[in-house]
C-alpha cells in the first residue's frame, strides 16, 4: 500500500494543506455522453450499410461496447481515479469525525 491509501493517511494538496478530491460530474458526464455518440455513430453506420431499423439499433448498440472500450479508456481511467479520491477524502474525513467525536484527539 502507497502511503496515501493506507488507514488514517490524509491525503496532502501542494499547499500542504488537505487535498481535495477530484470533481467527478465532469468526467462522468463526459464518458456518459461518449458512450452515447459512440453508439449513435455505430448506429448510422449499420444503417447506412444497408440493415434497416431495429436491427441496425441493435447491431450498432452491441458493436458500441467494444469500440466504446478502447477508445474512452483515457476518460474512464480519469474518471475511476476520481471517484477512487473521493472514497479516500471521504474515508478520511468520516474517520476523523469519529476521532473528533469519541474525544480521543489530544487537544493542543
């Protein structure tokens, strides 16, 4: 384990101050509309190759995966890292209120 992972570790910004965790609406919203126009692109094309309808739907849905796999790993792993400091800084933060609460800090 890293030192930044380990129980009771707070994570550090520049500042030395606390960090504050990634935004993750932004890269969620991004893969989210990623996986969209990659299906919709896939679905034309199907469509356009000639399979009408339903099935060009269907065909270009599963097709979307794959290529969706590959091609939004740069944002996917943005946004699995974000939402893996967020669980930290919330971890932490959740284990200092108990500190706090339980009266177990020495008061300085």
């Amino acid at each position: 384990m890293t030192e930044s992972t380990t129980p009771g570790a707070v994570p550090a910004s520049p500042a030395g101050g606390p960090a504050t965790p990634p935004r993750v609406r932004p890269w969620l919203l991004l893969y989210t509309l990623g996986r969209v126009v990659v299906a919709a692109v896939l679905v034309t094309i199907v469509w356009v190759a000639g399979l009408p309808g339903i099935p060009a739907l269907l065909w270009g849905v599963l097709l979307s995966v794959p290529v969706s796999y590959f091609s939004l790993r740069p944002v996917r792993d943005r946004l699995t890292e974000a939402l893996a400091a967020r669980s930290v800084a919330r971890r932490t933060a959740k284990e200092d209120l108990r500190t706090r609460l339980s009266g177990d800090e020495s008061d300085d």
